[in-house]
C-alpha cells in the first residue's frame, strides 16, 4: 500500500491540517494516553509471542546488542556536534531526545512493514525498550559536569540514582516489558485468545491516536520559531544521519532487511515523551520549546510521511545492490 493511501497517515496528516486550521478538533488528554498505552501493550504481546516461537537465538542477541551500540553512539555524536554550537546544556537536553526513540514512529514502521509484506521479528520490540533509556543517562552525566564547571550556576545537580529510577519505571516502557515477557510466557493459545485486541483493534487505534499527534504536532511547529537555527537544521539532517549509519552497523553485523529498517527508523526517531518528561525535572533550565519543538514539530511528522518510505527504499536498495554483488 502506497504510504498516503494508508489511513494511519492520512488521519496525521487531517490531524496536522485540523491544526493548521485552528480547529476546536481535540482528543481528550485521557484517550490520547489510553491509545498511547493500548499500542505499547499490543506491540509487547506481539513480541513476547514471536520471541515465544523462536527462543532466545544468537540472531536475537545480536540485534540486542545493536541497539545498545546505537542508543550509546547516536547521543555521544550529536552531543559532540552541538556542544560546538550550543552551551553544552542545550546540547544535552537535544542529544538525549535525539538519541532516544520514538515509539509511535516505530510502531507506525511496523504497520508499514506488514503492509508491504517485509517480515522482520517480533523480538525489535524490545530493542526499542532497550534504547529508551541510555541517552538520558548520558545527558544527566553531561548537564552535571556543565554545572559543576559553572559556579553561577544554581541549580542542583539531580540524584542519578534517582533518574535511572524514573528512566527503567516509565509507566509506558514498564507496560511494554510486562506484555512482552506476558507474550513469551502465555505462548500461541493466548496469542490467538488475544487476537481480537492486539491485532484486529491495532490498525484503528493506531489511526486514533496519530490524529491526536497530528494536532499535536501542528501546535509544536509554532515553537520552532524562538530556537536556534542550527538545531532545526540538525532535526532535519540528523535523522537523516542517523538511519545511515544503523544502515551500515546492520549490514555490517548481517542483520536482515526487517530489522534493519526498523533499527533506521528508530535511530532516526526521537522522543517526545519519555525523554522531555525526565529532562523537564532533571534539567529544568533548558527550555522544553527547544527540544519538543524539534522532535514534535519537525522530526516526527517527517518521519511519518516521508522517513519511513525513505528509509524503506534505501534499505531495499542497498540490500539488493549488495546481493547483486556476492552474486
């Protein structure tokens, strides 16, 4: 199916005009996290019952152990690269959204995936749980060492123990572990008891909830006017960046062509949820404009409507262009 004749995107992108429009058209704050938490479910049930099928296999493991590589280098390079521009707490708050993922992004990857008939295993998942986290991590450790070289400044630094504490027990990312080991343990009996919710329900709820980000996303972009210049060139450019280089590691690793899509959306992907809740109490003189303004208003859309396609074509492309030359 052809990326705009999907609904899902087709209710985004109603969503992002709705709001262009100023329409009164919201969804209740309630429903938005209902959905949210709806989809986190339905994708761990999905995973725990495709990791129940094949086991733990050395295939698995590897792919595991790609996400950790690319949630550790992804905020330490950009760290780097903005750090030059930006006073170095700026440059932190943006590393660890940018480093981070975006799970709607991926779950909107998946759907594309099964519509286009490329399969790819269930255990992604919990790659994605899996690089939630480390960039936060990081950009604590960062803003600490910047407030510690700027006796003016007077914020506190935040307990890491404390950030590790609200990075590990997201209510989202604790759901999405939860049905996944779920999935693993209840096997194929309750996958096809579960059917009904998981999979029949997915596609409509999925389409609910980008409409809501679609009006989100909307109201985000007006904030990209108070900041700097330089960090709207890197949300264009650094997802851009970053799915190039997971392509790479993929290939390099021999990951297959599903998984590899999948780890280039992630890698291009940020948050917008997760990640600003934590930065908002841990580094609370950085203005969230900046980072949601960047994540919501312009990577998110882009990787909707036109990232995922993108990185889906380029994939194939560099995937058929290698077995043409083994061959």
């Amino acid at each position: 199916m052809n990326i705009f004749l999907d609904p899902a995107i087709l209710f985004f992108i109603f969503g992002v005009l709705a709001g262009f429009a100023k329409s009164n058209l919201e969804i209740p704050y309630p429903i938005s996290r209902f959905l949210s938490l709806y989809l986190l479910m339905a994708l761990g049930l999905k995973g725990g019952f495709a990791l129940n099928q094949s086991g733990i296999t050395l295939e698995i493991a590897m792919a595991l152990g790609v996400a950790v590589f690319l949630a550790t280098i992804i905020p330490i390079t950009g760290y780097l690269i903005l750090s030059k521009k930006l006073n170095r707490l700026d440059a932190a708050a943006i590393a660890a959204t940018y480093g981070s993922i975006s799970a709607v992004t991926f779950i909107t990857a998946t759907q594309s995936l099964d519509q286009n008939n490329i399969p790819y295993g269930g255990y992604m998942a919990a790659a994605m749980a899996i690089m939630e986290s480390p960039a936060i991590i990081l950009a604590i450790i960062w803003a600490n060492k910047a407030r510690d070289a700027d006796p003016s400044n007077s914020h506190k630094n935040p307990s890491l123990s404390k950030v590790l504490h609200e990075s590990f027990t997201d209510g989202g990312q604790l759901l999405l572990i939860g049905s996944m080991l779920i999935g693993m343990i209840s096997g194929e009996v309750a996958h096809k008891a579960m059917a009904p919710f998981s999979i029949d329900l997915f596609k409509g709820l999925l389409s609910f909830f980008l409409l809501d980000m679609g009006l989100r996303a909307s109201k985000s972009f007006g904030e990209l006017s108070h900041i700097p210049k330089i960090t709207i060139v890197y949300a264009i450019l650094g997802p851009l960046v970053h799915a190039s280089f997971a392509l790479v590691i993929c290939k390099l690793v021999g990951v297959e062509l599903g998984q590899t899509i999948l780890f280039m959306v992630l890698a291009a992907s940020a948050s917008y949820i997760a990640v600003p809740a934590v930065l908002r109490q841990a580094m609370p003189e950085v203005n969230p404009a900046i980072y949601m303004g960047m994540s919501l208003g312009l990577t998110f859309p882009l990787n909707i409507i036109l990232g995922i396609p993108l990185y889906t074509y380029i994939a194939k492309q560099f995937f058929n262009v290698s077995l043409v030359s083994i061959t």
